[in-house]
C-alpha cells in the first residue's frame, strides 16, 4: 500500500491541475513523516522515504513494489 500512495504522490507532483497538487503534497509530508518515525522505531534504515520504505518491505521479506 506503501508503495501505491507513494506511486500516487509522484502523479500529483507531475500532475498539471492545481486541485491535485494540494493532496499531493500532502500525502507526501505524511509518507515523509511516516518514512522518519519507522526509521527510528524499527531501525529501518535510508536517506530518502523510498529507501527506508524498501529497507523496511526487504527486513519483512517483502519487495517494495511488488503487488504481492
């Protein structure tokens, strides 16, 4: 799920109409804090939201990603 509100935070940033861009934003503040309290709570580790996600779906055994 991560991954697709992720996914939809990029299609906002790259969208042209001004209603999206809004939420858009938002929903990406709300990755980037999320991204910051699981890199300290459950030491998943990376510079960016999208590694500490990927380091937090790899140490579950999961891709980040995938549909599965």
């Amino acid at each position: 799920m991560i991954f697709y509100a992720s996914e939809l935070c990029e299609e906002a940033r790259l969208s042209q109409r001004p209603d999206i861009l809004p939420g858009g934003q938002a929903m990406s503040e709300a990755l980037d804090d999320l991204a910051e309290y699981m890199g300290g709570k459950f030491i998943a580790k990376g510079d960016t939201t999208k590694e500490v996600f990927k380091t937090f779906a790899a140490d579950h055994g999961y891709t980040y990603g995938s549909t599965s």
